[in-house]
C-alpha cells in the first residue's frame, strides 16, 4: 500500500466514523511545482520562528497546534490547500505514536482527558505531498541526535516517494480536524 491508497482508506474511515470533513485531498490535484513547495517550507520556517519555536525540543509533541497554525498560514499566504492528517509514523523497528482504529473508536466514545490518545498530525498537501514540521524534531530527542534549528525539522515527502520501511513513512488514519476536536486535543474557533 502507498500513501495515495492510505489517504484513500483514511477519507473512508473517518466517513465511517461520522467525522466531519470539511474538505477532501483526494483526489490529488495538479503537482505542485518545485518553487510552491520551497515558499511553503520558507513560509513555515518564517511563521514557526515568529511565534517563539526556534529548535527541536520546541516543535516536539506539538504536532497539533503547529501543523494547525501552518494550514491557516499556507492557505492564507500562498492560498494552497493542506489537509489536517492524523496517523503515525512507521518504520521496520518502530511506530511513533501508533495508532489502531479501536484506539480511535474508544477514543471517540469516551474520550480520556487526563491521558489523550497518542496521535501524529502533518498536513497533506492539495497534490499528496507530505509537510510534516514536528516529526523529525521529536526523533530528534528520542533519538539523541540533539538539538536542529526548526528548519532542519521540516520534513517534505512527495507524493510519488516509495516508501520504504527502513527509513519510516507516513501512515494516515484519519483526515480533517473533528476527530482532534472530539476527543478535546483542540478547539477550532472561527470556521
């Protein structure tokens, strides 16, 4: 299975669900050009600096409000659509923040405010790309690599890239923010 199908499956099961989705990635739209994708990561380096993240330990297990922030900045600054994508990170030795949808489903039916479900947020972009702004700084502390300055953490994987277990890819459970909203990880105002 490769992104594309995972994000597929995603939409399904949040559909399932009764999650609302305000907006669909797929089907992926036209290729974002090599010169969108560099003004998106410059744009998310600007903003994160701006609001006091400077390094690794700041962006860890901040998925949620940073990839939040970056989809109302992307869409407002450079008008390119991202997608809220809640799922976990896999390689052949570890899963960080592994998800199931029977976490997801317990979750849902009694949400557990004193210790929330562990989940991975990145956004997808409107052509499938992956930004992701947080996971490499948290591999960065669990691994011991030390601290990077946040533009060492920002992670972009095209749409096309073939996974490869040893190195980890993206695994999408979910898409959009309800479930998030649902279970009190956040509160979206405004929308």
């Amino acid at each position: 299975m490769n992104y594309e199908e995972r994000i597929i499956s995603a939409l399904q099961k949040t559909k399932e669900l009764g999650l609302e989705l305000k907006a669909s990635p797929y089907p992926f739209k036209k290729a974002l050009d090599h010169n969108e994708k560099q003004q998106a990561l410059q744009l998310c380096a600007d903003v994160l600096y701006s609001k006091g993240y400077r390094m690794s330990s700041d962006l860890a297990s901040n998925c949620t409000p940073v990839h939040l922030m970056m989809q109302h900045f992307l869409k407002n600054e450079l008008n390119l659509d991202s997608y809220i994508t809640i799922g976990d990170r896999y390689w052949d030795d570890y899963i960080y923040c592994e998800m199931s949808y029977e976490n997801i489903e317990s979750e849902l039916k009694s949400p557990n405010l004193s210790k929330p479900i562990k989940v991975h947020v990145w956004l997808t972009l409107s052509d499938g790309t992956i930004l992701d702004c947080t996971a490499e700084a948290h591999a960065d502390l669990l691994y011991k690599r030390g601290e990077h300055p946040i533009e060492k953490c920002l992670m972009l994987v095209e749409a096309n890239n073939k996974e490869n277990a040893k190195s980890g890819y993206h695994r999408p459970y979910l898409v959009g923010a309800d479930f998030l909203e649902k279970i009190g990880v956040c509160q979206i105002v405004g929308q």
